[in-house]
C-alpha cells in the first residue's frame, strides 16, 4: 500500500531581495539598489506596469521540438511544458522525492496492479475544460492507443520506455503493455490498472510526457495527427505548436520559432499564481552568445553554462550562479550491430583507449566526476564492482591484436549547435576522444550533425555507429538510467542481451528496495562486462542569471517551476 497525505503544489516562498538599478537590465554596468521594498517590474525585453510581475527571458540552447510531452524527450522541450502543463504528482522542489500534483493521493492495491489516485479540484484547463478523472484516463487512453509513427521510441520515447506497449502492437517486437486501463468512477477519482506490478509506475508519472492535456484542444487541434518516418516524424497538427492546452501556471501566447517562445501567467490557476507576467524561452546555441546576451541585459538567465564562463560569471557582481545536483552521466555510446563494434574486444578496446580524466581536466569545471556505471554514484544501485576501464592504450591495443579485426574504420557522430550539462563541448570531447582512439589504431571517420532534429533522429533509428550522448535523470530510481538505456532493445545500442533484459525486468518488478539495490548492482556489471558504451563523466550543471533574481531552485531532475521566480523591479 501506497499512499500520501493531502497537499496542495509544493511552492517555494520568495524572500524580498535588494533591487537592481534600471541600467542593470539594459547594460549590466551600475550597482544595484539596496530597497528591499521593490518589488517585480520591467526586465530583460521590456516589463510591464509598476507592480507587476514584469517579463523574464531565459535562454536554452536550441528550440524545442515541439510542446506536446508524449513526443518528446530532451530538456530544451521539456522546460518550457513544465511551465503550462502539469502531472498528476511531481518532485519536491530541488529534489526528487515524488510529491502530489493534480493528483492529492493515491493507492496501491497489494499485488501492485490497481492504483487508485484522488483528484484535486477545481481545476481547468487553459482552454476552460474541467480537469477530471475522466480527462485522466482520456490522456492515458490516448497514449495506449498510439498507431502507425507514434509507437515509433524515436516518436514516443518515454511512453516507450516506461509502458513498453500499446493497445495494437505494430512491431511484434513490442511486449505487452504496461498500462492496461483507466476508469474514472467518479468525478474525483481515476483508477489504473496495470498489467504488471511496477515500482517505477509511480514516478515514472512525474514526466513531462504523461502531463495531463485538455481532451479538447487534443481533438481539436489535432495532436495525433503524425506522419513522416521514425527518423523524420512530421507532427501535423496545430496542438503542439500553436495550441498547447495544458492546467500549468503559465499559459501559450506565441511561438516565432528560432526567435522566441513566449507564455504568460494564468490567471485562472488553480493554485499559487505565477510571480512574472510573462516568461520567453529564447534559443542561443552557444555559450559565449548566451554569456554575452546575459552581460548586455538581452536576456534574464541562462541554462548550460559553458566551464570557460564560469570565472566570468563569479566574479561580476550583477551576475550569479546557481549549480544542480549531480544527476547525469555522458557517455560514448556504441552500435553493436555494426562491425567492428559487433566484436566485445573491440567495444573493450575503446573503453580501455578513452583518457576520461584529460576530458575532464580539459573540457569541463572543477567538481566534474569520470563516469564508471552508467547511473550517478548517489543514486543507490550504484557500485564500484564493475570494471572501470581506466585509461590503458597498451590494453586497448593487445585487445585490438586479439581480436583478429583489420578493419578499424568507425563513423564518429558528434552534435552541433547545442550544448548538454554532461556536454557543454560536443567538438571538443570528439576531438580528444578521435585522438584517443585513433593511437590504439582506429580510423576515425568524423561525422556531425544539428541536435535537433537530425542528430537525435539518427541516433534514435540506429543509423550512428559511434556517437556522443547523456542523460539527465527524470526522477531517483535507477530504473530511469540502466532501464531507460537497456532493458528493451533498441536502435541506438543495436544488441539484444537477454540477460541483462531480464535482470532490469526482474529489479523494476522487485517491491523491496534492499533487493532491488542488489539486482541494479548486478545489472551494472553485465552492462560494464558487455561494454554497450563507454561512460565518463557526471556533472553539476551551472545556471546563470542576472543579479536579484530570485526563486528559481535548481532541481536534480530539471523539474524547474518559473511561477515562483521574481525579478527585481526597475
């Protein structure tokens, strides 16, 4: 059994902070003002009235795909569907302890199969339909029922992951699903049912791809309606793009892509209304542009900062840095299905060729970890009893011997124009990396891609032979790692190890947590002695704002609420 108390959303409470002087937002140059009675006002691209919440423009470094949550799966898309939709539970601020959301509480039947979730009221949509139990299993309903191009992982991605299946499985590969039904029994309660006991079910629920969507504006604007392929998916509706119809703090008003994507508050929400008017996610591929945006008052903050900026940023006064936990890993990832990574002395090989620690003195901040499992070392399930694969060309050259391969040709695929927390120098750690290998003897045959769409979409249908990639955990269970990468097989890895399949099936099934550490220890080491990648490092990620901003918490898991983020006023 399962069950919490009833709350309502976890809000941090803002603290009056000392205001910064006008010219702070247009040239970043004066000091700040010391009344702590200011309150929010103009900022960044021009506020509003006196006493109001006033705009703030938050750079990332790409565009979002789109802002529909069941298809998409990278942060550039995610920060901004945090804003306007909601889950029905959710992290604790700043941590990853699952909270209530819409949902007030929920329970478990004992077999695990049956859960039972309360409803908060009083809630609408931005579109003004009611928000219910009904509109719950609508949601849910629809993800089940996904066809064609939407059951594609590259498409579906963390429906794929965590429920496996769909209502019609196209790809008999598919295993059944995950989720079996939903039954609204009144209007306040949504029961689920599940056709398997799942420890992860729970938090799982806490991602931005199962946010609840008005069933409306889903019908309406055509949020399934999806063509392309699996590598090139074309989402021809108008719901992700213009009509986005979620219950959150901040609602759409325009989207200028490559520009600027702009929310406003909702004035209609159901719990503590967001601090600003307005909230622009604005796309700066790179780092020294975004540094620099930030010094010139274009924008309020910024996400990745690059390790160079770091010194820049602590030492101007009208600048401040706030740090995430630890909760990531990057790694090179390999395609197994294609020679000569189908050899396991190879795949070794490149393990034992990779200098991790001259990567990381070189590319990243101080406090950066090498990587050895492809978890966090924080997160429990986590062990050194792997093999580490420390840097060792002699070894990497005597697997090569015996392996007996002569040809040593590998396609490399880095990313361009973006930078990722576990990656802020995608180029960098290639070019380093190409080196590495290619002093045990590879040939190494660059290849590179945009983020997005193109590199992520070729990794997702399996077309990189070697590639740079990370993950930054969505919620503290290691079945968000090991199982998100391994246990199903998948394009971008190209293997099928029924064995490690099985033990991340038996851990997700497994009630009791001691035991569930001792199977993720074991999962770690069929992963480590199958080398399916090489990880290498983990990373406290930095975000940069301008002085006098302030409730902005930084969360392990990205989970970032702007609605209690103030500015200062001018």
């Amino acid at each position: 059994m399962v069950l919490t108390s009833r709350s309502g959303r976890r809000l941090l409470a803002v603290a009056a902070s000392a205001a910064l002087a006008a010219s702070l937002a247009a040239c970043g140059g004066d000091d700040p003002a010391t009344s702590e009675e200011e309150t929010a006002g103009e900022t960044g691209e021009g506020g509003t009235s006196e006493g109001s919440g006033g705009s703030l423009v938050f750079a990332g470094s790409g565009d979002p795909v789109i802002l529909d949550g069941a298809y998409v799966s990278d942060g550039e898309s995610i920060r901004p569907i945090r804003q306007m939709f909601e889950t029905l539970v959710t992290t604790e601020a700043g941590g990853t302890d699952i909270v209530p959301l819409l949902a007030t509480e929920w329970a478990a039947s004992d077999d695990g199969l049956v859960w039972t979730f309360s409803l908060q009221d009083g809630v609408t949509f931005h579109d003004g339909t009611e928000f219910n139990a009904e509109a719950v299993c609508f949601n849910f309903d629809r993800w089940y029922n996904f066809t064609g191009i939407q059951q594609a992982p590259s498409v579906s991605y963390y429906y794929s992951t965590v429920f496996g299946g769909f209502a019609t499985n196209e790809d008999p590969a598919l295993p059944v699903s995950l989720y079996s039904s939903c039954e609204a029994t009144d209007e306040a309660t949504a029961v689920i049912t599940l056709s398997k006991a799942s420890s992860t079910f729970l938090s799982a629920l806490s991602l931005p791809a199962f946010s609840m969507a008005s069933p409306t504006a889903l019908e309406e604007f055509g949020a399934d309606e999806v063509s392309g392929t699996g590598e090139a998916p074309a989402f021809d509706g108008s719901f992700g793009y213009t009509n986005p119809v979620g219950s959150g703090p901040f609602k759409f008003e325009s989207w200028e892509q490559g520009d600027r994507l702009t929310l406003v508050r909702n004035e209609e929400y159901w719990g503590d209304k967001a601090l600003l008017d307005e909230l622009i996610f604005t796309p700066i591929s790179e780092g020294p542009a975004r540094l620099q945006a930030l010094q010139a008052g274009e924008i309020d903050g910024y996400d990745t900062v690059d390790p160079a900026d770091l010194g820049t940023i602590e030492g101007d006064d009208q600048l401040q840095l706030l740090y995430r936990p630890a909760f990531n890993v990057g790694y090179l990832g390999m395609n197994s299905s294609l020679p000569p990574l189908d050899n396991p002395d190879i795949r070794k090989a490149v393990a034992y060729a990779i200098d991790k620690q001259n990567i990381l003195t070189t590319l990243y901040p101080e406090g950066a970890q090498a990587a050895i499992n492809f978890m966090p070392p924080d997160l429990w399930g986590w062990t050194d009893t792997v093999e580490a694969y420390e840097y060792d060309p002699e070894m990497a050259k005597q697997l090569i011997a015996d392996s007996g391969v002569t040809d040593l040709t590998v396609e490399f695929w880095y990313p361009t124009d973006v930078s990722r927390p576990y990656m802020p120098d995608p180029e960098g750690n290639f070019t380093l990396m190409a080196e590495n290998l290619e002093a045990v003897g590879f040939t190494v045959v660059p290849k590179s891609a945009p983020w997005n769409p193109d590199y992520l979409d070729a990794n997702q249908v399996g077309t990189q032979q070697m590639y740079l990639l990370g993950w930054t955990g969505d919620f503290s269970d290691p079945d968000n790692f090991l199982g998100t990468f391994f246990q199903t097989e998948q394009p971008q890895w190209g293997f099928s190890e029924q064995a490690i399949f099985d033990k991340l099936d038996e851990a997700e099934a497994e009630p009791d947590e001691a035991a569930r550490e001792a199977l993720y220890v074991e999962a770690n080491e069929l992963i480590a002695d199958f080398v399916p990648g090489v990880p290498y490092v983990h990373t406290d990620p930095a975000i940069a704002f301008r002085a006098g901003i302030e409730g902005y918490e930084p969360s392990p898991v990205n989970n970032e609420d702007f609605a209690t983020v103030s500015i200062p006023s001018e």
